[in-house]
C-alpha cells in the first residue's frame, strides 16, 4: 500500500522540475494526478519555460507507474482557467484530496523591470492564491494543500543589489514571504475541518529554472554572460552545508510526507529543504 496510495493530487507546473518529480513520486505511492502547466513562454522572463512536450513527458511518466493522469495546459494567473483544468480532472478522477500548488518563475533581470515584477507577482503569489481557492471547495477532511515557498522568503536583498534595480527579483521574493503567510493563516482557518496546510521552502533546487542565464547572472553579477560553470562555485554560498543544490526529489519526498497520513496532525508548517540555508542568511540579512 502506498503512502498516498487511492488519493488525487492537483499539481500546477506539473511539466518538468519539480511539479515533474511531485507528480511522479506521488504516482510511485499510489496516487493519481490532475497536472496543470502553462506550457508557453512568458514574455518578460529570460529563460524558456516548459513546453507542451515536456508535459506529454511528465504523463508517460506517470502513466508507466500505472496511474491516471489528466493533463491540461492553463495559466495559474486566470483563475477560470485553472477552475477548468480541475473540473476536468474532477470529471475523470471523481475527487482531490491533496493540492500541491507548484506552478512559479523566477523573474529576476526580466524586461521590461516592472512587468517582469507583476508577472512574477501574478503567477508564484496569485496564481498559488488561484490554485488553492479553485480547490478548497472539493476538498473533505483529511486533505492536504502544500504551496511551493522558497528560501528567497527569509531575506531581504543579496548584499549587491542596489534598489529599484530588480524588480523582477524582489517580486520573487515579496510573491514567496506573502503566500508563506496566506498559508499560515489558511492553516488556522482549515483546521477545524481536518484540513492541513503547510509551505515547502526549497533552496537552490537542479532545475531548469536554477540552470538559466538570468539565475547565473544572480550569482554572478560580476559577469556579463556567467556561464553553469561559473555560477556553480557560487552556488553554494546559498547554504550552510557545502553543497550547490538539492534535487528535485528531496522536495518531493517533503511534500509527500505533508500529502500522506503520516503528517496528519502537521498543519501551519513552514517546513525549510535548504541545506541551512536559512541558518545562514536570516540573521545576516533581517
């Protein structure tokens, strides 16, 4: 018997990264998956995100694991849209019981600055705001919604950045602290019900995302075009442990203990996969 093993999952940016690896370590314990992704580029980010290909990926993935899997493209910004996608998977898989609202972008150096500030605004906070609220509706006691934060949440600015000159960076940041606190007080508000609530906040993780020009530039703002190689020594000055990242999985086996029965009575949490690193920048930086 799996560790979620009969139970529905609702997991936006479910086409590659870490929605991929939610959807497929979920399905390895059991449980179907409803997965949403935008699956088109945004125009203000500096880095392609995922394709429709890359979904496709993520349901043969599933697929292999022997569970359903209803995929549909849609952009977290646009509730409708979202209420669609879940009402098709609803339609085929009958029920939800864990909500895990993955879907985000990093926009740091976007162009232009402040729509690359709304647009990151719009998809990690509102759309993580969408996801859950389409939701909530469906879901009976012992569910469990899990919003994706990040280490970001816990500091301010990195000492080199001047303000006002990366919007699209701070709107990482500010999108990551608000919906860590919307999680908190939606934890209060759902326990009553036996309903949970928690925030995974992962360091530095080997995606796509982490691996981009904008995100080396973030870490190397002494080059013009830093390179992985150039970035990656800089890497690890984001955790107290001597490591450059963590892998996807490492965040999806925290989320599938928030999913499973095992956390039943674990609810409001801020639960940190950052090697230290809010050990190591909280008090330098608040």
């Amino acid at each position: 018997m799996g560790r979620v093993q009969g139970k529905v999952a609702f997991i936006t940016g479910a086409a590659r990264g870490q929605g991929r690896s939610h959807a497929v370590r979920f399905a390895e314990e059991g449980a179907d998956i409803i997965a949403v992704d935008l699956c088109r580029d945004v125009d203000s980010i500096k880095y392609p995100l995922a394709s429709p290909d890359d979904l496709k990926e993520t349901v043969r993935l599933v697929g292999a694991l022997g569970r359903k899997i209803v995929a549909v493209q849609a952009d977290v910004r646009e509730r409708d849209q979202v209420r669609t996608a879940l009402d098709q998977g609803l339609s085929q898989l009958g029920h939800v019981d864990i909500v895990v609202a993955q879907a985000g972008i990093a926009a740091m150096k976007g162009e232009p600055p402040l729509q690359a500030w709304t647009d990151v605004i719009d998809t990690n906070l509102i759309g993580t705001l969408n996801t859950i609220s389409v939701a909530l509706p469906h879901l009976a006691e012992g569910a469990s919604v899990i919003a994706t934060g990040s280490t970001a949440a816990y500091v301010n600015a990195l000492p080199y950045q001047q303000v006002g000159t990366d919007p699209g960076g701070m709107g990482y940041m500010v999108a990551k602290r608000m919906l860590s606190q919307y999680i908190h007080d939606l934890a209060r508000e759902l326990a009553p019900r036996k309903i949970r609530a928690n925030v995974v906040h992962p360091t530095n993780v080997d995606t796509d995302m982490l691996h981009s020009e904008p995100m080396y530039q973030a870490f190397r703002p002494d080059l013009e075009h830093p390179t992985r190689e150039d970035a990656q020594h800089a890497f690890p000055v984001q955790q107290a442990m001597p490591i450059p990242w963590v892998d996807p999985v490492d965040i999806s086996n925290a989320a599938l203990f928030l999913a499973s029965d095992e956390s039943r009575y674990v609810t409001g949490m801020q639960l940190r996969v950052d090697a230290g690193g809010y050990l190591k920048w909280y008090d330098f930086h608040l």
